[in-house]
C-alpha cells in the first residue's frame, strides 16, 4: 500500500510569512462573522488511535498546525472528521480539546449536523457551552421551509448559525429562500456552499442574500479560483492549509496571477483527495500521519482503505503536498 512514515516524515510548515499574513487578529471584543471567518477554516480530521479511541493529543496538534497556518477558524466534527461515524461523548470530548488547543484568534465552527433536529439543537447547546463561535449545521433531508425556520429559531438560541448546503450531485437549497430565512433569522450569518456546479450557486447566494451572509466554498476546492473571483469570504478545506491561505492572500491582495500559478502548482494534489470525500478522508490522514501529527491514519467505517495503486500514488502526492506546505 504506501510506505513507512520515516520514508516521508517531515516538520509541520510554519506561519506565512507576516508581508502576507492578513488573517484576523480577534483582538475586538465579540465575533463577527464577516472579519473572524475571512479566509481559510480547516476542516479538521478526526484521528484515531490505532485501537479505534478517539486521539486527543493527535487533534490538538491538528489545531495547533491549522492555527500555524495561517488559518482563520477550525471546523471541528463535521463530514471531512467522520461525524456519522462518532458518538455524542466524543463530539464532546473533540469541542473540549479544540478549545483548549485553539489560540484566542482561531475562532471554532462546531457541526451539529443529525438526522433529528432535537439532538442537532442539543448539540448546539453543548457547542455553545464548550465556547464554540459558530455551530454548522447541514439540515436532514426533506425539511420545507417552515421546518428550516423552526430549526433555525432554535439553533439560532444558542449560536450564530453557518448553514451546509451540501449536495453531492445537485443545486442544493433555493436561493431565494435563503434569502427569506437570512431575513427573518438574524442568527443565521453564514452558508457553506457545497453543490454542483458550486460557481453559479455562489452567485445566485449573493444575488439573493446580497452581502448579509458570510459565504464559503468547500468540497469544489478545485474551482476555488471561480469562488474567489466571485468574492467568497472563506474556504474550508482540510489539506495544504498554508498553501490555500497564500493563495486566499494572494488574490485578494491584487496578485492574482501569482495566486493562480500557486494554485496550479497544487492542483494534481487536489484532483486526487477530491475524487470522493472517503479519499480525501484517506489520504490526507496519511499526510498527517507522515507529518508526524497524527500517530495513525485509521478511518472508521465505511471509509474503505485504499487500493494499491491509490496508495503508490497517495505516496507520491504527499511528498508533493508535505514539501509544498513548508516551502510556503
């Protein structure tokens, strides 16, 4: 499969440098979505010890390495971290480490994506007890717009609220309805957009909502180029973190060619972890594993092991992925 972790161990990549560096200071009382959530967020990965149990020394090194980064949020047990696949003590115990690990600047999104809208808002009280900024949540199939608003009523209570609008294989939620639940729900200031094609969504977002929600792109990593030409506020992606803030700074700087060219030098990384999300699940726990942060890379089922040529492969972008995020 792939090869021993001395064969590819390298140090985790430094900060960007500080002529570059434009993430939040956070140093303003209160959060606002719109400054604190400009720029990268993590997804974080949820590492498993080699019998299974949740990792917790693994996960704070992940925060520690996002926050070095340069990234501007963590998104903890979402579905890059295998949230169908943990219990609530473990959602728990994740918030609890991501807390204590995260600087004062790094500001935390927790998922209280479930399949019922009661424990979704039970985990939303836990999320704001645990000191989280922002709860995601990605509403179960077949709700109607008045079980939206009830849902986001409640949510909304606890945290201000970043709704996933997820769909693998379609257009995902009507804009103008958006709209009309960014109206009347003040708590609702953010919606990751992750549909197919993601590009035209964005604009139909914005063009619905006008600049009232925070917007970022996740699983369409490899449009980002569109995103940011559309002026997304953020991206959430789980791999090369420093290689995505340079390219967020950037562009949004006026240095877009120099932007774009980074981009491309990433790209054959990219189009391999996004093939499909257990994939990507896959290979960038390898990255880390062969970084030296997490202590394996376990996934839990379903997400299959790779085959073969998947794991000569994965071996080979790693060393690309881990030498392009120290170089940066």
């Amino acid at each position: 499969m792939v090869p021993p972790a001395s064969s590819l161990l390298s140090e985790p990549a430094s900060s960007p440098s500080s002529d570059d560096d434009e993430g939040p200071s956070h140093e303003a009382e209160g959060f606002d979505v719109k400054r604190d959530l400009r720029g990268i967020i993590a997804s974080l990965h949820t590492p498993f010890t080699a019998d299974d149990a949740l990792d917790e020394t693994s996960l704070a090194r992940s925060v520690e390495q996002s926050a070095r980064a340069g990234c501007c949020g963590v998104l903890v047990a979402a579905v890059a971290g295998e949230v169908g696949s943990l219990i609530p003590e473990e959602r728990r115990r994740m918030l609890k480490v991501v807390r204590e690990a995260a600087p004062e600047r790094l500001r935390i999104v927790a998922g209280v994506s479930t399949a019922d809208v009661a424990n979704s808002i039970r985990l939303a009280e836990e999320a704001a007890r645990a000191g989280a900024d922002m709860v995601l949540w990605q509403p179960p199939p077949g709700l109607d717009e008045n079980a939206l608003a009830q849902a986001l009523g409640s949510l909304g209570a606890q945290r201000p609220v970043m709704l996933q609008d997820l769909d693998w294989s379609g257009s995902g939620l009507d804009p103008a309805m958006l709209g009309r639940l960014a109206e009347r729900f003040p708590a609702l200031q953010a919606v990751k957009i992750e549909t197919v094609p993601a590009g035209p969504k964005y604009s139909a977002v914005q063009a619905a909502c006008g600049d009232r929600l925070h917007l970022s792109g996740g699983w369409a990593a490899m449009q980002m180029m569109d995103g940011l030409a559309r002026g997304l506020d953020a991206f959430v992606p789980s791999g090369i973190l420093p290689v995505y803030v340079r390219i967020f700074h950037l562009f949004f700087k006026g240095r877009q060619a120099e932007a774009r060219d980074l981009f491309e030098r990433a790209l054959p990384i990219i189009a391999f972890s996004n093939q499909h999300i257990h994939i990507s699940i896959r290979f960038w726990k390898y990255v880390r594993l062969m970084q030296g942060i997490f202590s394996s890379d376990g996934a839990r089922p379903p997400i299959p092991p790779l085959d073969a040529v998947q794991g000569q492969e994965a071996a080979r972008l790693a060393k690309r992925a881990i030498a392009m995020e120290n170089e940066v």
